[in-house]
C-alpha cells in the first residue's frame, strides 16, 4: 500500500503568481495585448518549465506556435523535448480557451496537426474571435 503524506507547511506553496519565473507577455505575445488574457496565460505550466509557446494577435487572429529554442530544454533527455512540449502547448491552449470563456470574449478555434518534430515554430492552433 502506497503511503500518502499531507503537506502541512503552507511555506511550501507560492502566495503570489505573479512573483514565479515565468516569461514575460513580451516574451510569448506579440500583437495587441488582451486585457484578462495576455497576462495570465502566462502561467500555464510546462514541462521543467520551457514554456514553449508563442501567440501572434493580429487583426482578431491569433496563431499560436510551440516554439523550440536551441538549448532550452531543462533537464529533459533532447529526443523527449518536443513530445513534452507538445503536451504543454495542450495545458496552454486549454488555459488560453479558459481564459477566453472567463472574460466571455466569443472566438472559433481551429487546431493544427503537430507532428512533433524539432522544428523550431510548429503552429499548433488558429483563434478567430468573433
């Protein structure tokens, strides 16, 4: 029987998101900024924290891209970098529609095939808003 531990000291949890070393909007947004959205997609979570996405506003389209930087793998093995970042780009588009929901901004969404190669820009979704 596998044992489970309560963690009981609250220290271990982060008060402030917006204190965690995430990239900044300018870093995974270029384009019009999107009041509720652009700042806080920010903080999806990604494997030993690539964070490999980007998104292009531009005229009420947003494309969104799983970027791969030469050398910015954490401390994943190289051949496993892209089928993780590929599950990452999944929780981002997830906290992006979340988002888009949240702040009840309508959009249509399509989705690209990403064949996980070690392409360096892969777009990965299409969002019209409406």
């Amino acid at each position: 029987m596998l044992a489970v531990s309560k963690i009981d000291d609250e220290k271990k949890f982060r008060k402030d998101m917006f204190r965690s070393k995430r990239k900044t909007p300018e870093e995974i947004w270029s384009g019009a900024h999107i009041q509720g959205i652009t700042e806080i997609v920010r903080f999806a979570p990604s494997a030993c924290n690539t964070q490999p996405w980007m998104v292009e506003n531009s005229h009420g389209i947003m494309n969104v891209y799983r970027i791969k930087k030469e050398g910015k793998r954490g401390i994943m093995p190289a051949n496993k970098v892209s089928f993780y970042n590929q599950i990452d780009m999944g929780i981002f588009l997830c906290f992006l529609d979340l988002c888009l929901q949240h702040n009840k901004i309508g959009y249509q969404v399509t989705l690209h095939t990403d064949p996980g190669s070690d392409a360096q820009k892969t777009k990965t979704a299409t969002y019209r808003i409406l």
